[in-house]
C-alpha cells in the first residue's frame, strides 16, 4: 500500500496561517481526517483543522502541546468518524523534512493513545516554511513510522509534495526535450510523477490519454469497460477492423496505443475494463492524483462529481454539444471545459450534470427509447459526435491541465469554459455553488462518502459477451497475438539501439541547447 494525505486549498491557506508565524518561531496544531482507500493507496484527507486553545501549546523556539490537547481533538475525532494528525512547521526549512528526535517522540508517544480513541493511525505533518512544501508519515500503535509518497493540495494550481526518496523525478529524456523546455525540468519532473486516470477510451479520452502518455507522464490509465465496434472506428484514431472484429476491450487497445505513444523511461500504462460506477472501478480510480471525465452518461458523471469532492481528486471535465437543425444541416456546436474541484462549483452547479437522470440511467432506462418517449423526457443525452470536433474538446481539457499543473505566470486553472462554433467566441462562466450543494457538502467525506456505486449491467454483460468468441475469431486471435508480440519484440529493439546512442550526456545537452531549453538536463 502506498500512503498519500490530501487536502483542499482552504484548509491548506487556514494551515498556513498558523503555522508559518510571523515571528519566525516552529508552531503546532491538531487537524482531523478522513481515509480514503482506494487499491494501492491510502489517502488521509484534511477535514477540519483544531487550533489550540489558550495554555494547549508552548511556543519557545521548538513548539510543544499538552496531552489535554491530543485529548480533546482525538475526541471530536472519534465523534466524527476521523483520525487525527499532529502538524509542525519548520519556518526556514526547503524540501522535504526528516524529523529530529524531540519531533519524532513528540509523535510517537502519542500513537497508541490516538488510535486507542479513533481507531485510526496518527499521522503526523511537517510544513517547510521556506518552499511550503509538505512531508508526512503515519504511525502505527506501536509507534512505527511509515512516510507518505505525497502531500496533495488542491487549490486553482495543484500543489504535490513529492517525497523524492520514495518517489524520484524520473530522468529527463531525449524524446521530452521540447516538453521540458516549454515549463522547466523542475515542473516535468513534478507532473511526471502524477498518476493520471482517463475514463471512458471514446474519442475524447483516448486522445487526452495519448497526450498525457507522450508528454512523459509515467502513471497513465485508461478506464472503459466497452468493446470496440466498428461504429466506433471514425473517432478512434488507432483503432481497428481487426480490434472490432476481434471484439477487443477498448481498455486494451487503449493501452496499446499508449505504449507506442509513452516517452517515460519506465511507463506505467494500465487499461481497467470496470466502469467507474462499479464498487471496483471505484477503488481504482482512488489511487489516482487526477482523473480525465471523458464520458457522458449521468451516472459515472455524478460518481465522478462525488469523487471529485468527497475524495480530493480533481476531475477535469469537458463536452461536445452539436445544435443539428431538424431537417439537416448545424445550429450551432459548443463546448466546454472545466476542473471540478473544493473551492469550484460541482457538474450539477454548472448544468452539467442532471440529477434526475442519473436514477434513471443506473436503472438502464436512458438505453430504453419506449421509456424515454412514455416518460416524456426530452431525450437521452446526445449520442452526435464528430471526429473534427472532439479534437477541440480534448485541447481544451488539456488547456485546463496544464494550467491546473503547471500555472503559467502563476495563474491556475481558469474556471469553466465554453466555446461557441458560431461566432468562435470563448466565454468564462460564472457560476456559483447551489445552496447546500449535497456534493460539496461531502468535502474529505472520504470513505464514508454516500455510495453512488453498484451493479452496473451493461458494464457486466460487455465483459461476457467477449467470452463468446466464434472460432474463426479465435485463430484470428492467436495470429494477431503471435503478429503483436513480434512488433514488441522490434519495438524493443529499437528502443535498445537508441537508448545507447542517448546514453551520450554531452548529445543529450546539445539537443537541449539547441532548442534553447532549460541547463542542467540529465538522462
Ligand atoms: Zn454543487
């Protein structure tokens, strides 16, 4: 299991101004959290930060609290379903912190206590004043620690405190150069280590996925459960007859695709053939630091928003809507973009997300056109799609993240988009929350968020009807088989033969020099 915290931008400002003191002096504080657990990780999400009251801590060059103190907050803790973590800073501190003796007794003799009362690891923080970076452990009773590969704070830019000795920057390389040089190796080396999900592989997805894979991400997934068909082939770029005749999960091919994309030395590229709205497509999803909503039935959008907030996972978010005429021809087309995030109104406060459909969707209905027309609804969500749109979505979603990871000129991501094809004009929206938004509500609700997740048929019945191949199929399949792994093997091959030609450091320099990229690249 890996171990992250996260925490949304408000607490992360509210943490600030406590701890980094405008005397230059260490302080303390208590703060309560939530797990989230996903198949990989285990997140400890920031819900609500204790300040001590009067005579609760001493500030004297290194900052000490009482036992009344832990007390009172593994108290409120327990009555909320919470764990609590014990946060310090260390003001003239750069990096990553390691802890001095006095910090990590302070922590340990209060590990046993604490899990006593919640019934959950302490965990304990360190805040650098010098660079805001954050470093975390959590402690077993018996007071054993386990540090954090992250600390995620998700503001307008999203700010990762890597741990470099769990998770180091991956090298640069050759093929990402021109990435690099576009925002400085320290952000390559930052968004590199993110662990980015794409859901649904249409269009919109396995483009944005393609993208990601190429820019040197390592941590790419894909998540669709469906099969390719050919009515799939005119927006699939990459895919094909042999993929539709084969029956092939696009969660496969997905990945395929992206392996013959992917510049990271070492990627890591996963196809998850769930949906995100089953219980497991869910679990997955939470191991991740952002995810791509590329789909757009009610349901998985309405887990997605859920997730969003409940589990601090920003969800970048973006669609298609084409105005046909009646009798033939184009209104209008639009499209959208937008990170859903605390701190940013959810898909429903937007108008992105109808909740009315979403019951209705989980029971299959919207596949059913007899009881979309005795119900009177309008219509299903819109199934128009054309190739030479998509692609604008995808570089808006995409827009969205690089502004969110990367922020240029220190200016994060934009709030929401649109983007009208008729008069080519692009407007920020300005919405605001509902009052008592139920998504926004659950802020760091983390397991304990209301289950969206269950059953979902299609999803099932896609997995099994691939088991009922014809046999014509199958030796069709073998050969593909024997075909793919003979063009890894060149692949790899050739990956070899350029690897020893970019072992060269000096060429690797020139290369960067060249395109008048950053100093002090290195393979
Ligand atoms: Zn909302």
């Amino acid at each position: 299991m890996r171990h992250s915290v996260a925490m949304a931008g408000a607490i992360a400002h509210e943490l600030w101004e406590h701890l980094l003191r405008a005397d230059g002096q260490q302080d303390v504080t208590l703060a309560t959290y939530r797990p989230s657990t996903g198949v990989e990780r285990q997140s400890y999400l920031i819900r609500t930060v204790h300040p001590p009251r009067p005579g609760e801590r001493d500030v004297h060059g290194n900052a000490s609290f009482t036992g009344d103190y832990v007390l009172r907050v593994a108290s409120a803790a327990f009555a909320d379903g919470s764990g609590v973590a014990i946060l310090h800073s260390h003001p003239g501190g750069r990096g990553s912190q390691g802890m001095s003796a006095p910090d990590a007794d302070a922590e340990r003799s209060y590990a046993h206590l604490v899990h006593e009362i919640t019934g959950l690891p302490l965990l304990g923080m360190t805040l650098a004043g010098g660079d805001r970076r954050w470093s975390a452990r959590r402690w077993s009773p018996t007071g054993e620690p386990t540090w954090c590969e992250s600390v995620r704070v998700i503001d307008d830019i999203l700010h990762i405190s890597w741990n470099d000795a769990l998770r180091q920057p991956p090298p640069l390389r050759e093929t990402q150069v021109r990435t690099a040089s576009g925002w400085g190796p320290k952000i390559q080396a930052d968004i590199a280590r993110l662990r980015v999900l794409v859901i649904g592989a249409g269009s919109v997805g396995l483009e944005v996925a393609l993208r990601l894979a190429a820019s040197g991400i390592q941590h790419v997934a894909v998540m669709d459960f469906d099969t390719v068909e050919l009515l799939n082939l005119d927006r699939l770029i990459g895919a094909t007859r042999l993929d539709a005749l084969l029956r092939r999960p696009k969660a496969d091919v997905a990945v395929r695709l992206l392996r013959q994309a992917a510049t990271a030395a070492q990627p890591d590229i996963r196809g998850i053939d769930y949906s995100i709205c089953e219980p497991r497509g869910h679990e997955f999803a939470l191991d991740y630091d952002v995810i791509f909503s590329c789909v757009d039935r009610p349901w998985p959008r309405a887990v997605l928003n859920m997730t969003a907030y409940a589990d601090l996972i920003p969800v970048i978010d973006g669609g298609l809507h084409i105005d046909p005429f009646p009798d033939g021809g184009m209104r209008n087309a639009t499209w959208r973009s937008h990170v859903i995030r605390p701190g940013r109104p959810c898909l429903a406060c937007i108008r992105q997300l109808d909740l009315g459909q979403v019951a209705m969707d989980r029971e299959g209905l919207l596949d059913d056109p007899e009881y979309i027309r005795r119900a009177g609804q309008a219509r299903a969500p819109a199934r128009q799609n054309v190739a030479t749109l998509s692609v604008s979505v995808v570089s808006s979603v995409l827009a969205q993240f690089v502004s969110f990871v990367a922020g240029p000129g220190g200016r994060g991501e934009p709030g929401p988009l649109q983007y009208l094809l008729t008069t080519h004009s692009l407007s920020h929206l300005r919405y605001t929350t509902q009052p008592n938004c139920y998504f926004e509500n659950a802020t760091a609700a983390g397991d304990q968020r209301l289950a969206l997740t269950g059953t979902h048929r299609k999803a099932e019945e896609a997995r099994d009807s691939r088991t009922q191949t014809s046999w014509q199929a199958r030796m069709i399949s073998l050969a593909a088989t024997a075909v793919q792994a003979l063009d890894e093997r060149i692949e790899r091959c050739a990956i070899r033969s350029l690897r020893s030609r970019s072992k060269d450091p000096s060429r690797l320099r020139r290369v960067a020099a060249e395109d008048g990229g950053p100093a002090g690249l290195h393979e």
